[in-house]
C-alpha cells in the first residue's frame, strides 16, 4: 500500500479560513492513516505469541531445539519460551497468568490445579528412566538409613514425590525424615557441607554434584519407579479451545525437533546442552535417564489409558501426603481427540 501525500493531494492548500481548517483536518486524516499503517506494519497487528515456561531438564530443551531452528516458525505458531530457575517459580508463574503454560512433570500440573489455575496436556515430552536421582553423603549406604536424617528437595516441586515414594519402598513415609526446603542451586554446597544427608536432583545439577565420588553416593534413581514420572507441556484450557491450529502447531514443531535430534544429534545436543550449561557429552549422558516421547508414541499412552492411570496414582500419592486436598479426574487434564489429530 503507498499513500500518497503531495501538496496536490489537498485542493484546499490555498484558500480562505475555512478551506485552511479542512485541509488541517484533511492532512491528520492522512496523519492517522500513516500513523496507523506504520503500526501495522511493525507487527503490532500480529497474533498474541504463547508463553511458555521452561525450566533446566533435558526433555523440554527439545522445545529450545525447535525455537532455534525455528520449527515454531515453520508451523505458523507464535510461541515465546520463558525461561525459569526451577519448577516452583514456573508454576506459581503460571498459577499468576504469566505464562499462557508450562513444561513440567504431572505433579506440578495438579498443584496448580489445586491452586486454582487448570492445565490441559498437549504433550507427553518424556518418562523420566533414572534421571531423577536422591543422592546421600557417603556413609548413608540406602533409602533405608535416612530416617530422622535432613533431606534436601525444592519446595512443592516433584521432589517431595521421588522422595515419598523411595521411602515408601523401604517402609517409611515422609514423616520418618526431615525435610528441608533448598533451591536447586544450593543442593550441592548443602550436601558436601553436611548441611543435608541427602538431596533429590537431576540433570544438569545431579551431573555436578554425581562427580564428587568422595563424598557422595546415589541411593534412589527413577527408574525404580518406572512411568511414574511423566514429564509434559499443558497450556490454558481457553488456549487448548480457542487456538487449536496454533496448538497443532506446537505439537508438530515438537515431533519435527525429536526427528531432527535424531538426525543430528552432534549439532542438536551441542544446541540443548548449552541452555543446560554442560557439555555435549553430558547432555547425551543425561538423555540416557530419559524416554523421549513422539506424537505417535504419546497418542498410544493415551489411547490404552496409561497416562489417566499415573496421573490417578500420583494424585493418590500426593493425596496421601497432603499436597493435594481432593481426588480429581484425570480426564480433565487430557485435550480432546479432535485437537489431537
């Protein structure tokens, strides 16, 4: 579109009072259709990108990878990746309306439901297979020989979880340990100075931590608790509803990153480990404790009804331990067939 604003343009440039009044008006007439072209054009126009939270884990840095190579683009979906120091900050943000959804484990989408603010899941991006690790001062040689001792774990996090049931299989409940709330950042000081008996981590900061053979042995990994520790994408349910294409979008920008890793996975864990702030060759380690889930794989899950059954059982557990007031049905988390082509 091109405007046009000669002298030529307004036949009243020339005349008595009143021709001068209408070409003032005449000309902010002009004024505000430039002023309003100039607005379009610097995107202001543009559709409302979804913000979605992430936090350190090398499952949702797939998301990154798709951001980078700009598969988001690619799908026609305005997506903005915010980036968070730990789950806790990222629900409570979403709990604040801050982000329109979150990358997060199945605990955390049911605190925020009970706080409020509904999820519905989008994407199974990962089963956590011994990422999850409780890592314990040398001379604490089992689960078992935590009773009465500190653990450390992130305040109403999946921590709380891995923890409850570790102890559950020896026989123990939360009750039998003191639990002390520590950010992830402080794990490691807090462990080596004795501060705490025993931590629950994971990626990038277990990598660190794992390293001081010394000091620190591992008691507890995830893999002991297969499929129970789901790791997923949920947006708003208004989003689910009324942005479906752009949904769409986000779940096939996420299968195109997981074939592209495949392809290339030199390059992409090189893209990954730098937001995790580790090496390749960690990151790659790291994925080893993981099940990277495609569309494909994650639609069977919730087809047999494997992903109602943990969402129930873990709601049970978080029940059990008072993070959760009420039974819900997990029905209610799961986005419609339609939105799942």
């Amino acid at each position: 579109m091109v405007l046009s604003c000669s002298p030529a343009s307004f036949p009243y440039a020339q005349g008595d009072t009143m021709n001068k009044l209408g070409w003032i008006l005449g000309l902010g007439v002009v004024t505000l259709i430039i002023g309003s072209a100039i607005w379009l054009a610097s995107g202001e126009s543009k559709v409302t990108p979804i913000r979605l939270g992430t936090s350190p884990w090398p499952g949702y840095e797939f998301l990154h990878l798709a951001d980078r190579k700009g598969f988001f683009k690619e799908m026609g979906v305005p997506v903005q990746l915010v980036r968070f120091n730990s789950l806790e900050d990222m629900r409570r943000a979403y709990e604040r309306h801050q982000v329109d959804g979150f990358a997060a484990t199945l605990i955390e989408l049911l605190q925020a439901y009970e706080h409020g603010a509904p999820a519905k899941i989008i994407i199974i991006t990962d089963f956590s297979n011994g990422a999850d690790v409780i890592l314990a001062r040398k001379e604490i040689g089992n689960v078992a020989s935590l009773k009465n001792r500190k653990v450390g774990v992130e305040p109403a996090t999946l921590g709380a979880f891995i923890i409850a049931r570790a102890l559950n299989k020896v026989g123990l409940t939360l009750e039998d340990v003191k639990m002390e709330g520590l950010n992830s950042i402080n794990m490691e000081s807090a462990l080596l100075a004795g501060t705490v008996d025993a931590v629950h981590v994971y990626p990038p900061i277990s990598l660190t931590i794992a390293k001081h053979e010394d000091q620190v042995r591992k008691i507890f990994d995830s893999s002991e608790i297969p499929g129970e520790i789901v790791d997923i994408v949920s947006l708003t349910p208004e989003i689910v509803a009324n942005r479906r294409k752009e949904v769409q979008g986000l779940r096939q920008a996420w299968d195109k990153a997981i074939a592209y890793a495949a392809a290339n996975p030199e390059e992409s864990n090189q893209i990954m480990a730098g937001y995790e702030g580790i090496s390749p060759q960690e990151f790659a380690e790291a994925l080893k404790g993981l099940k990277i889930l495609s569309l494909a794989e994650q639609e069977s899950l919730i087809h047999n009804g494997k992903l109602e059954q943990t969402i129930e059982h873990v709601a049970e557990v978080l029940q059990k331990e008072g993070e959760l007031k009420e039974s819900v049905s997990p029905a209610i988390f799961i986005m419609d067939r339609e939105n799942r082509p």
